[in-house]
C-alpha cells in the first residue's frame, strides 16, 4: 500500500526529547521553545515567533490580537480549513468568504476590494499547497482600506513570494502576522504544533500576554518586572517543551526534507505530463511569484465523477490519495450566514481536486507507479 502522508523522523527527536525530559524542565517556554523561535526568527528574518499548540491556536491568538468585535468582517477564501474561519467567528466576526482563482486553489485578489465594506477589519490569505497568493495585491489593498493582513501560512514553511519590487520574501514575513502548523501532515512536524509570527511590532507585547494566560509571566522571567499577574485576556497556547524538543529535532533537517520533497514533487510533474496532455487531468499551476515548497502534489479533474473514478482505481492498486476542502460557503454551519454569492471556483476544486501520496519517505518507484497506474485508468468521457 502507497499511503498518502507517513510522518518522518530525521533521528534526533528522542534524543531532544529525553533531555527535555532530563533537564525537569517541561512546561512551556524552555530551552527548546526557545531554539526553535530563534530558528524561524534568524532563518526568514521573521520579528518575533511564538510556538503554539497548533496553527489553529496561532489564528485564534491572531484573531484576539486585532481586537475584533461582534459584527466584524473578515475576508477569506471559502476553499481553506475550517480553522481559518473558526478563529474569527469565536470572537463573533462575519466570514466573508471570496472565490479562488481559475487557475489555482488560493483567494483572487481581484475578487477582494468588491468585498470590503466599513465592517471589514482583515483579510486572511491563504498559502494553498505552500504556493502564495498574490501578496502585493493583498497589501495594497490592506494600505488602501487600513485592514490587518493574517496569513494562514499553514502549510507554507520555507516558501517565497518575489514582489513587483524585485525582492524575494519567505511567507509568513509579509502580513501583520501569521500562522503556521506543524501538524503530522505538514512538511515540518511536531504531531500537533504551530506557531504565531508578529511581524507588526505593534501586537509584540500583547502577543506575549495573551500566550501565557492573560499574564505577564515572560516579562516577569525577563526581569521587566518584580511581580506578575493578570493584565489582559488569554490563554494556554504555548507547547510543552517535548514538543518543542521533537521540532527543533526536525528544524536541524529542514533543507534536507526540502530538498527531498521538491525532488519528489518535480519528479510526480515529469511522469505525470504526458498524461495530462490527453486531458485526464490538469497538472498544478505555480505563479511567477510564487515559489514551490513541495508540501502537497495535487491534480484537478474536471468532476466529482471523474474524481471518484480516479479515487477508486487508485485505491483498487493499493495507492491512498485523497480530496480536499468542501468549500465553506456552502458547509453546513456556515450555509445560512453566507450571503448567497456563488463562488464557482471554490467549488471546481471542492468537487475536482485529488492529493496524491507525497512525504519525505516516498519512493521515486512509488511515483513511477502512481503514474503506471494513472495509464490504465479508463474514465468513461461524456
Ligand atoms: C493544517 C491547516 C490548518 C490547521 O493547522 P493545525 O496545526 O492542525 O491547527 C489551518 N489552515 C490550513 C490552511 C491548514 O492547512
């Protein structure tokens, strides 16, 4: 069986974990939490990250951050996890869900500004597959209408947007801040895991304080101040120490797992070309000023029918691969609260998407077959 996502060990991981474990230090916000922050913090020049317990969480503190109220708008894409949605409805915010593109999953810019209304506090792009969306756009229009910019960077570690000014940026550097998971089924993992980056200094200390419960315990521990108590709302967000310890393990690899998933992803692109030229499928699209981070291979079918044929072949040949989102407009919470536009793109890739096998482990032979098994596929054409 080919499955779909193993995760990967780089080999360090219970080796950090039992000195974690060792040093009787294994609450939050230790040695490894610390590493790992660092890490992201000197490797893409983010201004201040903050482990959490997962992405989900990181856009639950974002969504506290901006102060949002009942009534509130934030723009986002229908084609996402529920978890972007979620963090903003929590704090009483209307989604106001726009269409993807026509040729990839992620929001279209051009769609937004018909959107914003004087409700309207951000706008919540999201990477999909870790291609990103088309930033200068989304700035530009944040400038124009003076809205927050969170991206949901989830699956978008160690990828880049290169602006119109020329200047290669990672994601996660160019809103007011993002989200990031490492989930088991992201290129980067730690189980369950994520982190909040707050590029716009302005939300630095409050980001802190919401982190740890509403309290100003960091700068207690920093010597800021002689006694710590409660200051704002907040929670429990931030990761045990174990956990931190099985990341850093991974951030030692990260070029190594890099490499090795674009190798993969470059090569599922060669086989499975020509197939795609007799119109089975369409190959991925990746913009100009994207780049590609390998964290998903996926192909679009022109129906739910064609899909399902697909999904069953594959299955029938032992290869596991899966579909994506139900676009959010029409889920069965939110149906009634969306205002009834149609958002046909979201729906294309709701119906026709299909994620094939891709990890670390993967072997240059199992693609070989992935795409031997594509050529006896026999999808009966209308
Ligand atoms: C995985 C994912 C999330 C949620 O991440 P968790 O760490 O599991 O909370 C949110 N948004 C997107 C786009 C994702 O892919």
């Amino acid at each position: 069986m080919i499955y779909f996502n193993k995760p990967h060990l780089t080999g360090k991981e219970y080796e950090y974990i039992a000195d974690a474990v060792s040093s009787k230090k294994i609450s939050g916000n230790g040695k490894y939490t610390q590493l790992c922050q660092q890490y992201f913090q000197n490797r893409y020049h983010f201004n201040k990250c903050l482990l959490t317990t997962s992405c989900t969480d990181a856009l639950e503190m974002a969504a506290i951050l901006i102060n949002l109220q009942p009534g509130d708008e934030v723009i986002m894409p229908s084609y996402t996890f529920v978890s972007t949605a979620n963090a903003f409805v929590l704090r009483g915010a209307k989604i106001v869900f726009a269409d993807s593109m026509q040729d990839n999953p992620n929001m279209d810019a051009e769609t937004i500004e018909a959107l914003i209304t004087p409700k309207t506090k951000a706008i919540v792009p999201v990477h999909y597959a870790g291609i990103a969306c088309d930033m200068d756009k989304i700035m530009a229009l944040a400038a124009k209408h003076n809205l927050f910019v969170i991206e949901d960077a989830a699956q978008a570690i160690d990828s880049y947007y290169t602006g119109n000014d020329g200047v290669k940026r990672p994601l996660g550097s160019i809103g007011n801040m993002a989200a990031f998971s490492f989930h088991e089924t992201k290129n980067i993992i730690s189980g369950e895991g994520g982190m909040l980056v707050i590029n716009d200094k302005k939300f630095e200390a409050r980001a802190e304080i919401i982190w740890e419960k509403g309290t100003n315990r960091s700068a207690f521990f920093r010597g800021e101040v002689d006694k710590y108590g409660w200051v704002d709302v907040g929670s429990s967000f931030l990761p045990s120490e174990i956990i931190a310890a099985f990341l850093y393990a991974q951030l030692e690899h990260l070029d190594a797992i890099q490499n090795k998933r674009i190798e993969l992803w470059n090569q599922y692109m060669t086989e499975l070309k020509p197939l795609s030229e007799s119109g089975l499928f369409t190959l991925p699209f990746v913009p100009n000023y994207a780049s590609n981070n390998a964290h998903m291979f996926y192909l679009m079918f022109e129906s739910l029918q064609k899909r399902t044929l697909a999904i069953e072949h594959l299955k029938k040949n032992e290869i596991n691969s899966v579909f994506h989102y139900l676009s959010l407009h029409s889920s069965p919470f939110y149906k009634d609260k969306h205002d009834g536009r149609d958002l046909k793109y979201s729906d294309l890739y709701s119906d026709g998407l299909l994620r094939l096998p891709m990890f670390y482990d993967l072997a240059p032979n199992d693609i070989k077959k992935i795409a031997e098994v594509f050529s006896t596929i026999e999808v009966a054409t209308p």
